[in-house]
C-alpha cells in the first residue's frame, strides 16, 4: 500500500500545496529505524544518478559528486530516438556515435574529484560507438593530469548479424509481425547487468556501454558489491527496480510530478540516490539542501513509468513482479522501497533497430489576432492544397501523411476539448503544427520553398516561421524483434584485454501471474462528481508506438471507485481519437498494482507510430497522463478527505 504519510489540509485539497509536517518516528516500526538510520556504510552502497537522457541538465554530476556521497555515479543517455540521432552521427564521421556530452560537460570537469572519492562511474553513454567514447574519457582524465581504468562493454552491435537475417526470412517485428526491412540502418540488443558486473570485478573504474537496459546499470554495481548470483531473481528484481527508480533522473525526486505546486526550487533540483542493501531493500533519497521532493507518490509515479503488465516486467537479467512494492516515508525525502519479487528471465533479448523509411519535414509558425486557431488551421490547409497541385503538375506521388494542429485547439483531447475564447473566437494567439511524409525528399523540399509565402498571400498575423525555412530530414523508424542470447555473446574491454561473456540463459521460465482484479470491494453510492486529479496522481510515457498512463490513488480509499469508474474501455473511449480507426479488439489494458494503491493502462499503437516516426507534437505520449487528469468520475460519495469541494 502507499503510504500517504501526510495528512491533506483543506488548503491542500483546494490548491494542492504543502503537507503537514509529520514525526518520521511515526512512520517506520522501530527495527527499521534503527537500522536505517544507523546502518554501517560497509552493508550499503550510495548509487546516484545523474542523467535521464542525453540533454539532461550537465550541473547534476557535480552535485551528486560533491553532495550526494555517493559510491557510484551513474548515467543514462540512451532512448529509441537517441539511438537513431547517434547511428547517423556515427554514419558522417566514424569517431562521433556516442554522447559528447557526458564527456565533455558531465564527467571531464569532475574527473579529480571522482578519482579523490574513489567514485566508480557507469553510462550508457557509448551509444553506437562506445570505444570512442571511452577513447574521450581517457584523453579527458590525461588532460585533468590523471588517469582512469576505463572498461567497454561491446557486443550489443548486431549489425554484422544483419546479412543472415535478412536473408533467413525468419525475422519479424515482435509486435505486428512485420518483415525485417532492407534498410536497417542500427540493430542494437538490449543487454543486461551481467558484463558491466564483470567489468567491475576486472578492477574498472569506469565502464562505458552500448545498448543495455537501463536499470542494468544500477544492478550491476549492487550484483559485484554483494556477491548477488544469476539466479538471486528476488534481489535481481530489487536491484533492477531501485535502477527504474532512477534512470529518468529527477522525475523520481519530484520532476514532472502531478502536483508540480508543491515542488520547490526547479532550478535546484536534487538527483536521485538510492542507498541500497544486502536484502534488496533500499531508500530513495537526494543530496541535501538541494530542490526538488521525495515522498512515495513521487517515487511511485517513477514506478508506474514506461511499463506494461508489472507483475511480468521483462528484463535481461531476471522478469520481475512489481505488483506488492510497497513505499515507506522514511525520513525527510527519503522512500524506503521494499517487497520487489523476481523470476526467472527470458532466453532471448529484446533487438532494436532503425531502419529508412522515407522522408519528413515539420513546420512550425505562429499566429497573432482575432480567431487565431481558424486562421492557422486555414494557413496550414491552404498550403498544402497548393503543394498537392504541384505535386500533380510535376508527376509527384501524394503525401503519405499530413498532421495539421493549432496548438490551443485541444485537437489531442479529441470530443473531449473544450472551446475558449469570447463568442466561440478561440484564443488571439496560437502556433500552428504541420508535420508530413513523403517517399520522395525533393516533394518535401517543394513544401519547404513554399512555406514563407503565406506571409504575404494568406492569413493576417503570421508572425514567424520557426528555425526559417524547415529542413527535411530521413525517417528513421523502430523495429524490435527476439533474438536468442545463447547467439549474442557480449565482450569487456579492459586493460587492452578482450574477455568474451556468455550471457545466462535460464534452463527454464517462472511462470507469472498477472494480479487478477478485486470484486469484493466496499462502495458507497453517492452523486457527487470528481475529476482523476482529486482522487491520483498520474505518469505517462513510450514503448515505441505504444503508452501507459499510471495512476496512483491519493488515499487507499479510493482504489475501490478508480477500480470501479476507470475502466480499460473508459480510458479507450477518452483516447479513442489517438488509435488507428481499424483498431482491433480492445487495444487498452489495465494492470493492478495493489502494494501502491495504483493501475497501469497499457495503449497499444496510440502515438501515430511513435518517437522519430510520429507526426504529433507528443509523439512519446508524455501528456496522456495529464490529459487523464481531467477524466470525470461520477456517482461517487463524499469521500474522506474531498468533503465540500465542490469548487474543485
């Protein structure tokens, strides 16, 4: 169960500000408090995570480093679209592939303080070319009048593999069953804990990878500090869970929380730290006297972030069951995280490829005055309709997609958008989104030539065309497919000494069980109305084209009318506009995760084909969950803490 520790004022209720102050003695039994508050740092290891993605802030190094006393310093810079960013860096100039960044802005200016505290430092930051990147990092340290025992975790790379692939005919995208393109251009495995853990047993201080998971680079370190076996699945899946926890950086310390209003000093932020133990247990927490907020709403909307069933979440190194994780506030911004249960993994890995598929080009221009959506909308209409007559002069094919949105239109919202404005005008001000896809590159360079003339030939008000004339780019899309461990043998630079790893391959599966819905739940009829943001918080985010929305109760006692109300059909029906109209079956499903009072809404092929291959302006499905908030729940009583709220 989650734990609200704080009791909701009135004021609290109605602007959702701060919480009591409470006695952290109250909050945890007594043996926990002795030893949590007292444990010998020789049972614990201090993991800080520094970044969440390549872009994150370059000033969290520094403050993990100097404030967080941490073991090891992690970081985190690879996605799906990042992948396809470095595979094209990599194809222009064969030394680039890797995130310059964590070099250059995160690791160079602290590498004498990390050598001082004897921090081990660990990233993904090899991207498609992790060789160079390491190659970086030693001329950094040699720069700094210093050295670093840097170690390369390869293999992932299965482009040499791809020839036999193709040729086989045997691979198939995992989710719609799609041939293997011809055009692959990356194809990555997503490899596991195991090589970075032999990399730190070989004595590295450092361990640069390629493609791996990336809660693997939490698990690693706790797996070579405590001994951890292949087959500790309990304590593997407490370990990859305290790695889910941080990976997105400060979203587990208060970023992107649903009530933001409560959150101090942005600017300020503090990284997350988990201070782990032998059992699998461990706190979540921050470095002090920094900004930023830990209490298990917080930590348990990181939780329900980017996955699908939790009660079979599917890693290289162990399939984990998250459904009974419980959140403790154990003392100020820190979450003791316990009760992770783990099985055996799958035999295959999970294998991410991009591959050409056309070109596309976005345009992005505002509009000022009087009925501004109606102008931009028209603006937007016109030129294309302009275009498609040259494409037919020229003998040119049609566009294969077109996403026309004036932000401020709530066209996201689908029947659910609201009209503002005065007299149905909508607002005076708004920008407008085109984005399109043509197989043909020079079509698009059409469009972009044409663009600038509606300043003067169309709408009054066109304010300014973002970035000038829109450039057009290839589209890389996403290809996952399984391909059998047992084929993939992973390999650990160090010391100018290749070891080849074989990957463990478990003689047989756990079977899991999804946690089955409750039904003898105790309700009270009522007829008052809530809106989702009264009664939880709410996560959302990206596998590819599919989203999941977690959502949180704010109290236990309201599970049994989110159980009830919010539905997997109801959540279709409010996004019903985001799926392809020839949707077959019912393309959501709803996950329970009892231990948080929680749900996760799995939205299969919603995001118009998701990442670099998407059209919207939200293409990761970053703003489904706050959409949800809005989602009205009728019939309901006057619930314990939401009495005479009826301006809410």
């Amino acid at each position: 169960m989650l734990n609200c520790t704080a009791s909701y004022t009135k004021c609290l209720i109605l602007a959702r500000a701060a919480c009591k102050p409470i006695s952290w003695n109250q909050v945890l039994p007594a043996s926990h408090r002795i030893r949590y508050n007292s444990s010998d740092a020789k049972s614990s290891i201090r993991i800080g995570c520094a970044s969440g993605f390549w872009g994150d802030t370059s000033t969290s190094t520094q403050q993990l480093v100097h404030q967080g006393d941490i073991d090891v310093l992690v970081s985190d810079y690879l996605s799906e679209i990042t992948m396809s960013l470095l595979t094209g860096a990599k194809r222009k100039n064969p030394t680039l592939g890797y995130a310059p960044d964590f070099v250059s802005f995160a690791i160079a200016p602290q590498i004498k303080e990390i050598k001082k505290r004897n921090i081990q430092v660990l990233s993904n930051a090899g991207g498609t070319n992790p060789e160079a990147c390491a190659k970086a990092l030693q001329e950094a340290a040699k720069q700094a009048g210093t050295t670093l025992d840097v170690a390369v975790v390869s293999g992932d790379d299965m482009m040499p593999n791809f020839p036999d692939l193709l040729k086989s005919g045997k691979t198939e995208e995992m989710y719609n069953s799609q041939p293997l393109p011809k055009s692959v251009m990356s194809m990555n495995a997503y490899f596991g804990a195991e090589p970075i853990r032999r990399a730190l047993d070989m004595g590295a201080e450092v361990v640069i990878t390629g493609r791996c998971v990336d809660s693997a680079l939490v698990l690693a370190p706790l797996m070579h500090k405590f001994k951890w076996t292949i087959d500790d699945y309990d304590r593997l899946a407490a370990g990859s869970l305290a790695g889910h926890l941080l990976e997105c950086g400060a979203q587990s310390t208060g970023g992107v929380f649903t009530d933001w209003q409560t959150v101090p000093a942005w600017e300020n932020i503090g990284f997350p730290i988990a201070e782990c133990y032998q059992d699998g247990t461990f706190c979540v927490t921050k470095p002090p006297n920094t900004g930023g907020l830990v209490t298990p709403a917080t930590v348990a909307e990181q939780l329900v972030y980017e996955i699908g069933d939790p009660s079979a979440y599917i890693l290289p190194d162990v399939t984990c069951d998250f459904t009974n994780v419980k959140m403790t506030q154990h003392a100020a911004d820190s979450v003791l995280v316990t009760g992770a249960k783990g099985y055996a993994p799958t035999k295959d890995f999970k294998v991410c490829a991009t591959y050409l598929d056309g070109f596309r080009t976005t345009v992005v221009f505002s509009v000022g005055g009087k009925r501004a959506i109606a102008k931009g909308r028209r603006t937007a209409e016109s030129i294309i309709k302009r275009v498609r007559a040259m494409f037919s002069h020229l003998g040119l094919a049609e566009f294969r997609r077109v996403h026309i949105q004036a932000l401020g239109d709530e066209s996201l919202f689908g029947e659910n958008a609201r009209t503002y404005g005065i007299n149905g005008d909508g607002p005076r001000e708004t920008v407008v989104w085109m984005a399109v896809e043509h197989d043909d590159k020079k079509a698009l360079e059409i469009l972009s030539r044409e663009i600038a003339a509606a300043g003067t030939g169309m709408a009054p008000g066109l304010s300014g065309i973002v970035g000038g004339r829109p450039k057009v780019s290839p589209v890389l899309k996403l290809f996952s497919f399984l391909h059998a461990k047992q084929d993939t043998p992973a390999s650990v630079t160090y010391n100018d000494k290749k070891v080849d790893i074989q990957h463990h391959v478990p003689a047989g599966s756990s079977e899991t069980k999804v946690q089955q819905e409750t039904s003898n739940d105790h309700i009270r009829s009522g007829a008052h109305s809530f809106i989702l943001e009264d009664l939880a918080y709410t996560r959302s985010g990206d596998k590819g084209n599919s989203a999941n929305i977690g959502v949180v109760a704010r109290d236990p006692s309201y599970v049994p009318y989110l159980r009830k109300h919010l539905t997997a059909e109801a959540v279709y029906s409010y996004f019903k506009h985001l799926f392809p109209s020839d949707v077959d079956g019912m393309p959501v499903q709803r996950f329970e995760l009892p231990g948080i009072d929680g749900f996760n809404f799995l939205m299969k092929d919603c995001l118009g084909g998701g990442g670099v291959a998407s059209l919207r302006t939200d293409p990761q499905g970053k703003a489904l969950g706050q959409m949800l908030l809005d989602f009205e729940i009728k019939s309901v009583p006057n619930l314990p803490e939401l009495t005479n709220q009826s301006n809410l």
